[in-house]
C-alpha cells in the first residue's frame, strides 16, 4: 500500500511561482525585464526593469520588495538581467523562431507504444 502521511492531511492546494518575462520592442532596441512572484494565483509583488526596483501589492509583497530594495547587490542582479538575459536569450532563440524558411507542416501522426 502506500505509505503514511508523514504530516497531517492536507487541507487545501498552494501554488507559488515567479514568472520571469522579456519584453522586445523593436528587436533589441528596447528591452524590459519584469519578474512577477504569485501565490496561490495572487501577483504580490513585481520588478520592473524600467521602473528599476520592486513594488509590493500586498502586505506581504510590501514586506519583501522593501527587503529586496535595500539589498544593492540583489537589485544590480536584477538591474542588469536586461543584459545578460533577455538580450542573450533573444540572440540565441532569434534564429529558430524568425527565420524559419519551412513552413510547419500539421502533426501527422502520433505513436504509441503498447506493452
């Protein structure tokens, strides 16, 4: 059977998750980095490059963007991602996915494997 709880039963679902995003206007001529922490659905927090610091939109995203703001080497970090990896990031994917010559062709068929 499966094994025992180690912990009590859980009594409901939390999710947290950053999302890291790269906004390209104009190829590389303008870059944004915005980095958005979430739970349990909710952004309560957020960094943007062009703002150059965190905003908190909830108590405890006001508690950890004033953390994050005054800890310079954590905002450099996140100052400088523009560079080192939106614009990277934009060099490398460039070629797979604006200049394709071959047009997609549908998924034609699917395997599967049978014991």
């Amino acid at each position: 059977g499966a094994p025992p709880y180690v912990c009590p039963v859980p009594t409901g679902v939390f999710q947290w998750m950053v999302k890291f995003e790269c906004h390209f206007i104009n190829g590389t001529e303008k870059v944004r980095y915005v980095v958005r922490p979430i739970y349990n659905r909710q952004q309560y927090a957020m960094f943007d490059s062009d703002v150059g610091h965190f905003v908190g939109y909830t108590p405890q995203g006001e508690k950890e963007a004033r953390y994050f703001n005054t800890n310079p080497k954590s905002l450099e970090y996140y100052r400088t991602a523009v560079d080192w990896f939106c614009r990277v990031s934009y060099e490398v994917s460039t070629p797979f996915l604006t200049e394709r010559r071959v047009t997609p062709s549908p998924f034609q068929s699917l395997l599967v494997y049978s014991q």
